[in-house]
C-alpha cells in the first residue's frame, strides 16, 4: 500500500542518518524533573481527549461535559490531567503531590480530598485506588491533544492486538502502527510500538534481519521524537540484549532513573537486562521496585529465579503461563509428570516463535526419555539474535550428555552477550560440561564479563539508583 511505501522509505533515510552510531550513544536524556516533564505535556497544542462523555482540554485547562464546561478546581483539574496522562498505569501519591504542590509541604489529606472530588465529577470508578502506593485512571481514553484522531485510532487499536502476541496480531499491529505514522509521523508511541512489533516478527522468524534492522531504525526515531519516551526505552532493552548490547542498554535504563523518572518499564527492561549480565540479584531487585511502583506489572523475573535455582520462585513469579520456564521449574523440581502435561498443552500453540517452541519441544522429548528427538529439535532451530535460549539449549546437551553441543553452545551464548556463571556453577544439569576441560576457561570468561558489567554497574551508582 503507498503509506506503507512512504513510511518505509521514511525509515531507510532515518537509518542511513544514524549508521555512524548506536541509539544508545546518540539518545540524549532530558535531565528534567517530572513535574517539568508534566508541564510540558500539558502545554501541547490544542485538541482534547475524549473519555466517557467528558472532553478535556489541557492547553485551554477545560473541561466538557457534553456542550457544557464544567467548573473544575485548578488543583483538581491538574491532578486530573496527570491521571489522564498516564491512563491506566499507576500514579504515585509522591507524584500527584509533587505536581500539585512543589514549593510547600501539605498532608496526604489534602490529595485525598482532591481525588474524592474527582469521583464525585467523573464517577466512583473512574479513579481506582492502589493502596498505599497510590492511584489509576480506568475510563477508556480515546483520543490525545495535538494527535489526528485516525492516528490515534489506529495506534490504540495496534496496541490492543499486541495483548496477546502473535505473529498474525503483530503483523495487523504492525499495519495499524505504519498508518498511525503516515497520520501523524511525530507521534513518538507509534514508532516505539512499531519497533516492538517488528522486534517479535523477527524473533518470529519471519524476515529476521528485515525486521530487526526496521526495528532499531523504529526506536531510532522515537529517541529523536521523544528522548524520554519509557515505553521506547522498555521494548529497546530486549533488542539491544539479543544484540548483545547488554550493557549499553543496563548503562541506557540506569541514566534514566538517574534523572528521576522512576517509572515502571525502564525497571521491568533492568529485569531482563541485568539477566543477560549475569547480575541475577540486580534483576531480582529491579523487578520488585517495578512491582512497588506498578502491582499489575509483569516482568521476566521467573527466569532469573530459574538460573537462581530458585524453582518453586521462579513458578511462583510465572504471572501467567510462560510456556517453558514454568515447565522447565517443575521438572527441575522433580516434578516431571506436571512438566510434561503443560508441555503438551502448550506446544500445540502455532503462535510460538520458532526458539520458544524448539526450548518446548527439546525439554519434552528429555523428558520422555527420547534423546534423539531433543538433539534433532535443538540442532535444527534458528537461533539468530536468541543467546538467552542459546544458554537453555546448552542446559539441555548438557543433560543429554552431549558435552560438545553443550560446550559450543554456551560460548556462543557468552560470545553473543548471555553470561550466568552461577547457573554453570550450581545448575545440576551442567554437571556434564563441568567435567570437560574445556569448562574452567569458559568459567573465567563468563566471570570476567561478569565482573565487567558489575563495575560498568557501580561506576553508575546502580545501588543506589535501585534503593
């Protein structure tokens, strides 16, 4: 289709301007607080957004209800604007009374009263409470200021199909994205979603070094767009870590919260990334402060609970099936029987990436005793841009006995930016690759690239920064 046409030739030349460097050297942080950040968001240009039958106008400081303007506190009206802002995702109280009052202190009474009026207006279950944390917007919003309202349409329909991820919802989410940019190519969001969209495809299978050189060009641009975008900054992450960028991207997401924006997804992409770093007690530490910020957030964490050895955690965490490491934690666990019922159901699934079935595939047939098969589905599975499951496979070689698969399996994961010198350490299913003399090198190797991420870590006050 011609936007399709105009909207990749658009991200060809924004690439070619960028060849000469990373995003993550390019990407240059706005040190500004987040109620300058509100402000900002606040003041730009006129339109409305629409939910249930009000209409509110930020940069008029309106609100309608129907062809009625109704009288609104200044105070309420901000605290209203930074909820409808941030529409279903969790406002802390310290947030909501930082913007509303910056120069004086006042009692949390003062935001209750604030947030009672606010029900009163717009309904008891416009506003959801969080309890001591803090509060959520639940009524649909349907359109933005200074956005066309069929690029918004669009966008929020693309972000809808990717809820449940496959790859026939991230191609239609991948369309919808493409005429939300060719609406309106200013709008941050879409170029962000459309970076994750075409990140899964290529993780799909489908065109892989395509999509994933349209998915960096993507996030590319939405960087340019908006420097601070968190949604940019959360689905970045897993790219830059498949690339084996790591470590840029643990330095990317540390800056970040450096400057105070202490949000949600930059700590779930520390999830991951402090995994592929080897920095398994970091990951753990990040996903409860995305937890204490967001309750309903999901991370990876099951996963670093698994390479912890912690099983019953790492099933524990599974907030909903993941479809390996779950089963993986019951096997690990003695649980065998349990391990191969979710492995049967789950397998029959043919919205699966072709890693994440070939990880399913290869642990049933172990678990079946049918050693043949599992090799046979690890040896023939695309593996371009998927260290983490390349460590996974190696785990399974290694159970089988076949230390040469295993041992050339692992330096590829560490040559492509996975390391995890505990699990090679404890992990009962690497005792075959521990007796090779080829492992004591390894060992040190991963312990060095370790112990490089860790000083890259505390060079920025990653301590501090997670407190």
């Amino acid at each position: 289709m011609e936007y399709v046409a105009k909207v990749q030739s658009s991200i060809k030349e924004k690439s070619k301007e960028n060849q000469s460097g990373t995003v993550g050297s390019q990407v240059r942080l706005q040190e500004t607080s987040e109620e300058t950040q509100y402000r900002e968001n606040i003041s730009r240009p006129a339109g409305e957004y629409r939910f249930s039958d009000f209409l509110l106008y930020p940069s008029e400081r309106q609100l309608h209800r129907g062809e009625d303007a109704i009288l609104i506190a200044p105070k309420t009206f901000d605290a209203l604007v930074l909820l409808v802002l941030r529409a279903e995702r969790l406002v802390r109280k310290e947030e909501l009374m930082d913007v509303l009052w910056p120069d004086i202190y006042v009692s949390e009474a003062n935001l209750t009263n604030i947030i009672v009026e606010l029900r009163k207006l717009l309904g008891a279950e416009a506003i959801q409470t969080v309890s001591k944390h803090g509060y959520r917007f639940m009524l649909p919003v349907e359109s933005e200021p200074g956005l066309k309202q069929a690029a918004y349409g669009a966008f929020v329909q693309a972000k809808e199909l990717t809820t449940k991820p496959s790859v026939k919802s991230m191609l239609r989410a991948r369309d919808l994205l493409w005429l939300s940019i060719a609406e309106d190519p200013a709008f941050a969001p879409s170029w962000a979603w459309l970076g994750r969209c075409c990140s899964y495809r290529g993780k799909s299978g489908v065109g892989t070094a395509r999509n994933l050189e349209l998915a960096k060009a993507a996030f590319r641009q939405a960087f340019a767009l908006d420097p601070g975008l968190s949604s940019a900054h959360q689905f970045y992450a897993p790219l830059e870590a498949d690339l084996g960028r790591s470590q840029d991207a643990m330095s990317r997401l540390l800056r970040r919260l450096a400057i105070g924006a202490k949000e949600p997804p930059v700590f779930t992409g520390l999830v991951q990334v402090f995994r592929f770093c080897g920095l398994l007690n970091e990951s753990c530490i990040a996903h409860e402060r995305a937890c204490r910020l967001d309750l309903a957030i999901s991370t990876s964490v099951a996963w670093t609970h698994f390479l912890l050895g912690e099983y019953k955690t790492a099933i524990d965490t599974c907030g909903k099936p993941d479809g390996y490491v779950d089963a993986a934690a019951w096997a690990a666990v003695g649980e065998k029987k349990q391990a191969i019922q979710l492995l049967e159901e789950r397998t029959s699934n043919p919205h699966l990436t072709p890693a994440l079935r070939g990880l399913m595939n290869s642990l049933l047939a172990i678990l079946r005793g049918r050693s043949s098969q599992a090799i046979d589905e690890m040896v023939k599975t695309p593996l371009e841009g998927e260290p983490e499951v390349v460590f996974f496979f190696a785990r399974h070689f290694s159970k089988l006995k076949a230390s040469g698969l295993a041992m050339e399996s692992l330096k590829r994961a560490l040559a492509e930016g996975f390391v995890c010198s505990r699990a090679l350490r404890d992990d009962p299913w690497f005792s075959a690759v521990r007796s090779t003399g080829e492992f004591p090198a390894l060992l040190q190797d991963s312990n060095k690239a370790e112990e490089k991420a860790r000083k890259t870590f505390e060079h920025m006050g990653g301590a501090r920064i997670l407190r």
